[in-house]
C-alpha cells in the first residue's frame, strides 16, 4: 500500500507538470501575440506620425521637419530653451558646422574631451552633445528626439539641475550659455583654441562682446554692453561703469501687475516698451542700496540709469514674473503685449545718432511660455519662427501655429534677431 501512495504522488506530480507546462506555452502564446500587436500598434502610430507631419501649405503638401524633444522628467524647461535656441540660425548654424568628436580606441573609447577650467571632469563635451542635439532637430527624419546625452551633461557640470524637480528656464538658459562659452574658449573635440578663436572671428569683430576673457560664438551673437550711471545726490558726483550683458531681465510696472489677459477690459495694457522704459529710466536707490561716494567717502543716497552702449545681434529679454514675498515665490501673471516685428531699441541707446536707422530694429524668432502659478510647479513650451512660419514646441508635441496665436501668449523669455541692414541699391 505504501508502494502504491508513493506511485499514485509521482503520477500526481506528473499530471501536475503536464498541465503548468500547459499553461506556461498558453501564457507564451498569449504574450507573442500580445507583443505582436503592441509592435503593430507602434507600427501604425509611427505611420500616423509621419502623416501628421505632412501639411497643407498654400495647396501644395509640404513635410513639417521640425522635432520634438522628449519630456525626461520635468525636463520641459531644458526643451523650451533649446527649441528656441535651435531656431536662431548664426547661432544653431555655428555648432552644427563644428567637426564632431572622434571616438579614441582603448579605455577612453566613446569619451569626450572637456576643457572648461572650472570643472575637473575630463569625460564630457557640452558643446559637442549640444551640437548633436542641434543637428537632430531639423532633420526631419523623427518626430522627437530624446536629449538624454546631453542631460547627462547637464547633471554632471551643472549641480544646480540634477534631479527631475521643475527647473527655472531662464536659470538654466544663463548657466547653458556661460557654459558653452567657457568650453569654447578652452577649445574641444581636438580642436586647438587658435582655430576656434579664428572661427569666432569670422563673425566679426565688431559683434564681439568679451565676457570673462575671450570672445566666443556666445558672446559674438547675444553679448551687449550697458552703461550703468550713478549720481550721488548730495555732492552730484557721477559714477560710470560699462556692463556687458548676455540678456536684459525686465520687471514689469507694479501698476500693470492685475492685467491678466490681452482683452480685459479694465486698466491699461501693458507693453514691452514699459517694461524696457522702466528698466533704463532713472531710478532713486532706496535705502537698502546705498551708493558708497568716494568723493563724500560715504554712503550716500543716489540715483540709478542704465543705458545700452551696445546692442547684441540677438536680443534676449527676459520678463521677470517670478519674485519672492515672505516665503513664496509668486508669479506675475499679466499679460505683456510685444512686437513681433520692428521693436526699435534706438531710444535707449546711449548714442543714438551714431546708429544708422536699421540697425536698432529687432524681430521677434523665439518664446518661451510658463504655463501654471509656481517656478517649481507648471510647464514650459515655446514658439519659434523657421523659414517663415511659426511653430508652437511643447516637449515631444510640434505643431504649426499663426502670428495671433504666438501675440496672445504670456512670454517669459523673448528672442529678438536684429534686422539685417538693407543694401545699398535697395535704399536708393
């Protein structure tokens, strides 16, 4: 009888394993088709993404060749930033004719060179993911691009930026543009720092605005100069210092700061030309910045000018809607309206007449939209201007948009291309 029970277990045992090798080829059946299908539906998504990026333009079927970048991980404020970017010709034309890197064999295989003088690690080129970045976006040949090489450049020479919190646009453009420049002036890819310095002064040594040593493409395209005046009002002694800059930060008028969209009614709107008039208008220090006086040898009360000694070929103005109250930092949400073609910078030079009458006017290429009620909190997109139309970028998302659509939006950050002067002929 034992016998038995222990003959009747393994026969058990072996009806037991039948059927579980059963259900494991029914569940591999189940899985393949499943596989299959998905594969299928990616195939057809695929398809369909590659339609949608077919367009009706003046009657005639044209391909829209403009590229996403996808979200990281509220990575939208690093994807609105390099979409605009990307679309500012001289500057995305320079990087993307640099020689790319050359992969080393051995144990530096795949590793790229980076000079920058404050940072120690050698395996890294901004430039050289930037570069790539850049040249994948206009292809055409995919509807998004995922940035991860670059972001990890990002994470290891920008502490500031690791994690995936809600990052400040406007921050990381300053930091991305600081960055390029110092990697420029060190030289990369193999390239030596005379031929690089050589390429900058292609651009034209009067577009040079030399920030922290040599010029770059960086400074050659958004580098200006501000002259920064001082008077003490007790003695009226004057204080000039020259600035340069890479962007203007604008504030906007307390009075306009309840003005929340383009057709509200009450109060007037406010514009892009009272946020720059507040910016160079004369402005008394209030107490907390008292002006040292060298002649009183004091602090003195004084007040404040700014003036553009020179302006950049690429104006970057950034309208600051975020300011700190006791222990928040709150966003002014009021709309500012803003020319898309022709804004004329001349008043506000310090020399106007020795300006010619084109070489002031500005039109507008990029912007860069905060959706929500916090820095840390909400969504960056941006418009861009390519070959004459307007593209709206929002992460991995590119669709065609209008002019009234670009004008109606709340700008955080607006690119601005300076017009090229017309030929001498054409004046004429």
């Amino acid at each position: 009888p034992l016998l038995y029970r222990c003959d009747d277990f393994v026969v058990n045992d072996t009806k037991l394993g039948l059927v579980q090798k059963v259900r494991e080829h029914l569940q591999n059946l189940e899985n393949s088709a499943f596989t299959s299908d998905r594969h299928r539906k990616r195939k057809l998504l695929e398809n369909s993404s590659l339609n949608s990026k077919l367009l009706k333009v003046n009657g005639s079927t044209t391909a829209l060749c403009a590229t996403g970048l996808r979200n990281l991980g509220n990575t939208c404020f690093m994807n609105a930033i390099l979409q605009s970017l990307s679309n500012i010709q001289q500057f995305c034309c320079y990087f993307k004719e640099l020689p790319a890197v050359e992969l080393r064999n051995g144990k530096t295989a795949g590793r790229r060179t980076y000079h920058t003088r404050s940072q120690g690690d050698n395996n890294v080129s901004l430039v050289e993911e930037f570069r790539k970045t850049l040249c994948a976006l206009w292809q055409g040949n995919q509807t998004a691009f995922s940035p991860e090489s670059l972001f990890y450049v990002v994470w290891k020479i920008m502490p500031n930026f690791r994690g995936y919190q809600q990052q400040d646009a406007h921050e990381f453009m300053r930091y991305l543009l600081d960055h390029l420049h110092l990697e420029l002036q060190g030289g990369f890819n193999g390239v030596s720092r005379s031929v690089i310095l050589q390429e900058n002064s292609n651009l034209s040594a009067s577009n040079k605005c030399c920030i922290n040593g040599a010029s770059t493409v960086v400074t050659a395209i958004f580098g200006g100069i501000l002259q920064n005046e001082v008077n003490c009002l007790i003695c009226g002694t004057e204080s000039r210092k020259f600035d340069p800059f890479l962007d203007l930060s604008l504030d906007i008028p307390s009075q306009f700061r309840n003005k929340r969209t383009k057709n509200q009614e009450s109060g007037p709107m406010c514009t892009l030309r009272d946020c720059l008039r507040s910016f160079t208008d004369l402005e008394e220090l209030d107490e907390t910045e008292l002006y040292m006086c060298h002649k009183c040898k004091k602090k003195q009360k004084s007040t404040k000018k700014f003036w553009i000694q020179k302006l950049p070929k690429v104006l970057c103005l950034h309208l600051k809607r975020f300011h700190w109250t006791a222990y928040l930092r709150n966003k002014v949400d009021t709309y500012v309206e803003f020319p898309l073609r022709g804004l004329d910078m001349k008043c506000y030079l310090l020399e106007p007449e020795n300006s010619g009458p084109e070489s002031c006017l500005y039109d507008l290429v990029a912007v860069v939209v905060h959706h929500g009620s916090g820095v840390g909190s909400g969504h960056y997109t941006a418009y861009a201007a390519h070959e004459g139309r307007w593209f709206h970028f929002n992460d991995s998302t590119v669709t065609l948009t209008d002019e009234e659509t670009v004008g109606k939006a709340k700008a955080y950050i607006l690119f601005y291309v300076e017009r090229p002067a017309k030929p001498a002929a054409e004046k004429l």
